[in-house]
C-alpha cells in the first residue's frame, strides 16, 4: 500500500499495517546480515531498515503506551548499535587502506601491524553481530506482538497522514534549535547528524504528500554525508588511539618504529574534521538563507 493509500486511513489502522510491515524488515535483514556477516552492504541495509523502523514507531507514538514505545524503540537500538560496531570497523578498514597507499615506506608498517589489529576488532563484531540471531528474530516478533496488541485510538482521532506530518514538524523544529548555533564539539555535530537522520526518514514516510519532501531529502542528504564523514573521522581516531594505546602496553620497544605512521594517521584525521566541519559550515550558511529544507 502506497503512502497516498494510506494517507487517510485512521492513525490506528495504519500504525498496523506500517508496523508490521517494517518490523518484518528488519527481520528480513537481519537474517540476510546473518547469512553473510563479512559483506558490508548487508549490515548497512539492516541498518537503514532499522531507522525506517524506528521513524515509523516514533511516528505512530500517539497510538501507544509510552512504555510500549519505549520497549520497542530499545529493541531497535539494541540491534542498531550492534550493528552499527561492525560497520565502523567495515568503514575504517579501507579508509585506513587508501591512506596508507599513498604514504611512505616508513609509515606502512604502522597501518599493517593497525590492520592486523583491526582485523581481530572486526572478528569480535562479527561475533556479537552473529550472537543477534539467538535472541533478536523472536525478539522482533515478540515486540511487534505487544506493538500491535496495545494500540490505540490517539485523541481527536488523526489520520496517517496528520500524525506523519506532526513527526516532520517536529523534528524540523529540533533542527533548527540544533543549528541556531555552529556545534563547537564532536558530540554537538552528532547532535545534528542523528536529528537529520530522524527528519529524513520521518519525511521519508509521508514523501507523496509533502511538496517539499525532495527539498528535504536533497538537503538532509548532503547534511548527512558531511557529517557522516566528520563522524567517519571522530571513530577513526579513536580506534587509531585505542590501537596505540595497546601497542605501548604490549609492544613498547617497537614504538619508536611506528610512532611516525601513527602521528601522519592522527593528522590526517584531523584534516577530515576540519574540512567536513567546513562543508557543514557552508550548509549551515545556505540553509539558514533560504530555509529550503523546512520549505518555508
């Protein structure tokens, strides 16, 4: 059923069928992640349909109790942050590769014996990804059970469509309040980037009915792929800390050795940071102008 469908449908009947339809999703990914735990591509659709998921659950909020959404919306989080640890490692990899190709002979030994490293970091992911499968499915179809079982009529009766709305203002609202001012730290720019996340997935919900969702999209797109790479940079230097700092606890004699190729990794990061901060900068300036994400 297509959006415009079920655009007038009462809140309650849609939350059924959008519900059901996105939980089994995620199942549906998180079998095929299962089924090929190394393959990249299947941990980020899982991730993308848990986002689906949980803009749908917070969009139908109105239609449960608020313990009920808040179970299931942990649910989601579980499998998402699991999820998410392997990607990281699944991103930092090649990154770690590219730059490595293009330095020097004294710096590679540092990125190998860091591969090395990252290598077993990735095997523990894809161990506590794996452990998903013992609990999560049933986990899903449980929770989507209580989902349905406790939903409701919210009050004054809306349509779909009026609760798919309200979520998109809302968070177009929280948007403007997380950019009023340039983030000055890495925890303010994710700020950003998750309320981003949140509004691009709600408007993408109710995209048939919005005549500014491509706007939107267009907009949120560039936003996240900005910040999706500053915050690309914040993780790749704290797995290039963490490495460091193991190396010096078990390997301190041969640190001298691979001191240069940490310090030239640790810049380079920087150097994402500062450019992507930049970029967010230039979004920041063209936005705040012509507000064509909120489509004023």
């Amino acid at each position: 059923m297509t959006t415009s469908q079920l655009a007038d449908l009462p809140a309650k009947k849609a939350a059924r069928r959008v519900l059901t339809e996105q939980f089994e999703s995620v199942r549906e990914r998180l079998l095929a992640a299962f089924a090929e735990p190394t393959e990249p591509e299947r941990i980020h659709k899982l991730r993308v349909a848990l986002r689906r998921a949980t803009a749908a659950l917070d969009a139908f909020a109105p239609c449960l109790p608020r313990r009920i959404h808040k179970h299931a919306r942990r649910e989601l989080r579980s499998i998402r942050r699991t999820a998410g640890a392997a990607r990281d490692w699944d991103v930092f990899v090649p990154v770690v590769l590219e730059w490595a190709s293009a330095q020097p002979e004294t710096v590679r030994s540092f990125a190998d014996a860091l591969l090395g490293w990252s290598a077993s970091k990735r095997d523990s992911a894809q161990t506590a990804l794996l452990g998903l499968i013992d609990v999560h499915p049933a986990g899903l179809e449980a929770t989507l059970t209580q989902l349905l079982d406790h939903l409701r009529r919210p009050k004054g009766d809306p349509t779909a469509a009026d609760l798919g709305r309200e979520r998109v203002e809302i968070l177009q609202a929280e948007l403007t309040a997380a950019i009023e001012h340039e983030p000055t730290t890495d925890e303010e720019y994710h700020e950003v980037r998750i309320v981003g996340k949140r509004l691009r997935y709600a408007v993408e919900l109710i995209a048939e009915l919005l005549p500014e969702a491509d706007r939107i999209d267009a907009d949120m797109r560039a936003l996240q792929e900005s910040l999706g790479h500053l915050n690309d940079a914040v993780v790749g230097e704290s797995h290039r800390a963490a490495f460091v700092n193991y190396f010096l606890r078990f390997h301190p004699a041969e640190w001298e050795r691979l001191k240069p190729g940490a310090d030239a990794l640790a810049a380079h990061f920087a150097a994402v940071r500062e450019a992507e901060r930049g970029r967010f900068r230039e979004w920041r300036e063209r936005t705040s102008h012509n507000h064509e994400w909120t489509g004023d």
